[in-house]
C-alpha cells in the first residue's frame, strides 16, 4: 500500500522552487503566429530543452540530491534512465562533487549515453529483455551504500519536476490549460499539482505515445497498468508503468489523458524545428503533436500551454525525423 504521507505538497514544490533558485534555468516560453492560426488557439510552449541537461530532469535531481548529506553524497548516488535523467543526475552529481553510477539500457540513444559519460558518471549497461534496471541498481546500492535517486516516483523527483509547472503559471497566468508528456509520471504529476494549487481552474492534460499507453490505460481504469519494452520513438516514454507516488497524484489531480501515433510525433518535432527553430526530441513534443491530431477539440479558441519537455536527439533520430528536409539539405 502507498504511504499517504510520502505525496509532495504544494509547499514541497514551492520549496523546490526556492532551492533551484539559481541552479536551474528559468526556462523560455515561445509563440508562433503561424501556428496559433493553423490550430485555432493561442499555444505557448515552454522550452525545458534550454534547462540545465537538456531537459526539465534537472529540477529533480538537484532538488533530490541536495536533500541527502554530505556523508551520503560522499558514498556516491545511483540511478536506473534511458537517459535524460541519467545525465541530470551525473550533472547534479559533479555539481556537487559525488560519484554517480548511472543503469541504461543498451539502446539508448547515444547522444543521451555520451553526455552522462562526459559529466563523470560510470554506466552500467544492460539488455532490457533479459533484466530490470531497478533490480540492478538496487542490488548495487545495497552493495556500495549508494543512496538511489529513482527516476519519477520520489516525493523530491515530483516536487523538482513541479516547479516546471509553478514557473510556467508565473509567466503565463491566465492559461486554460497545460498539456504535459507522461512516461513514469514524474512530470505530470508534479506539474498537475503545482497547477491545481496555483490555479485550479487551469486543465491539465497528460500525453503518451499509443504504442505506450500504459499511463493513459491507468488513468481511465483506476488500476496500474505495465507495459514492456514499448517500440515507441519517444525513448523518454519507455517507462514500464507510472510511479505509486505518481499515480495517486495524476488521478487526484489530472484532468484527461490522450495519446498520439508515432508518425503524429514525428510531425511535432519537425514542426517545431521548420517553424519554430527548436529542436525538441520525440518524448518532448507529446503535447504538441496531441494538438496538432485534433483530438482535443475542447481546446479550440483557448489558452494553452505547452511543456517541451527536453532536446536531447541524436543527429542519426534527427535528420531521419526531418525527412525530406534532410534529404533535400543532402542532395543540395
């Protein structure tokens, strides 16, 4: 049974908030003429691609890592990624001068893996077939007495990513709603709490690929579902199910779930490079890419918010996404 008193407040976001101040960037919101006109409402997308890492993680991991002591920073810190939070927590972990031990799948995307190298981490690779990412770094930690910086369900992970949401609020006030990308639920949890203690009113809308769907099954059924190894392109997405922590929070405090196809995806991210100039990896234009699909026709003449939730692609995942645009930039 899940511990109630383990759920992040709104003061627990509030808090992080404070603590990131000056170590997390306060991340750009853009706006496209265009693109208002092409969907019927007015859309502002908020960039968490220019965080610190590439990708709203950051918030997360500082916020995770600086709770524990220094003598626990000292024994080193572990954590299971497909790689953006894996590179947050090497990052966060050389700002604070403590060994990180990062489990990634074989297939990660290399752009993902190399960073979390540079930073200093040592990756331990595995084959997602034959085991479990959490098993292993559990089984290390326990060994070397490293303290486990999970990667969504933690009540400092989820106040970390919520601040994303309060900062989001603070620059556009008035939204009617915020479409959020779902993988373990790390961010749209803590986003939709944030969000509902702000401004209730504001609808928060969480988007997962339909080859991963398990979140969006959760959510309609009241009962966690899995999923295995999902063959979606949105790598960040690949999370076998929501989080405990995550869960009670996206049903207390989310308002729908939908989800997108893989060639709708693919759209969004070469939308947001042709028309908007950012590059913004599959995992992180969910929520674009449900708007464009027209299946939130609800939204129509509203206010909406958008958060792009990272920018970490490779050029082999880029110019294959980019299409024609990479083959006439080839033949030119």
């Amino acid at each position: 049974m899940m511990n109630e008193a383990a759920l992040p407040t709104g003061a627990d976001i509030v808090a992080a908030r404070q603590g990131l101040a000056g170590q997390a960037n306060v991340t750009p919101i853009f706006t496209s003429r265009s693109l208002n006109e092409r969907l019927g409402m007015s859309v502002f997308l908020k960039a968490e691609s220019f965080q610190r890492g590439g990708a709203f993680k950051f918030r997360g991991a500082y916020h995770t890592i600086a709770q524990l002591s220094a003598t626990e920073r000292a024994r080193g810190v572990i954590t299971y990624s497909s790689g953006n939070h894996g590179q947050a927590v090497a990052l966060v972990a050389r700002i604070f001068g403590a060994p990180a031990t990062v489990v990634m799948p074989d297939n990660a995307p290399a752009l993902k893996r190399a960073a979390t190298a540079a930073y200093g981490a040592h990756i331990i690779e595995y084959v997602p077939a034959e085991a479990e990412r959490e098993a292993i770094a559990r089984q290390r930690a326990a060994e070397h007495g490293y303290a486990v910086v999970p990667p969504y369900d933690h009540p400092h992970i989820i106040a970390g990513a919520g601040t994303t949401g309060l900062e989001f609020l603070e620059q556009i006030p008035d939204l009617d709603a915020i479409l959020t990308p779902c993988g373990g639920g790390g961010l749209l949890s803590g986003v939709a709490l944030a969000v509902k203690e702000t401004r209730p009113a504001c609808r928060v809308i969480g988007i997962e690929p339909e080859l991963a769907d398990d979140a969006v099954r959760s959510f309609r059924s009241g009962v966690l579902h899995t999923t295995k190894n999902p063959p979606t392109i949105a790598d960040g997405t690949r999370t076998p199910s929501l989080g405990q922590l995550n869960f009670a929070l996206v049903l207390r405090h989310v308002d729908a779930m939908e989800t997108v196809t893989e060639e709708e995806i693919k759209e969004a991210v070469r939308t947001l490079f042709l028309r908007l100039k950012l590059v913004i990896e599959p995992s992180g234009a969910l929520g674009l890419a449900a708007l464009m699909s027209g299946r939130l026709p609800e939204l129509a003449g509203k206010r909406v918010g958008v958060v792009l939730s990272g920018g970490n692609m490779d050029a082999e995942t880029f110019c294959s996404l980019l299409d024609d645009a990479c083959m006439m930039h080839h033949d030119a």
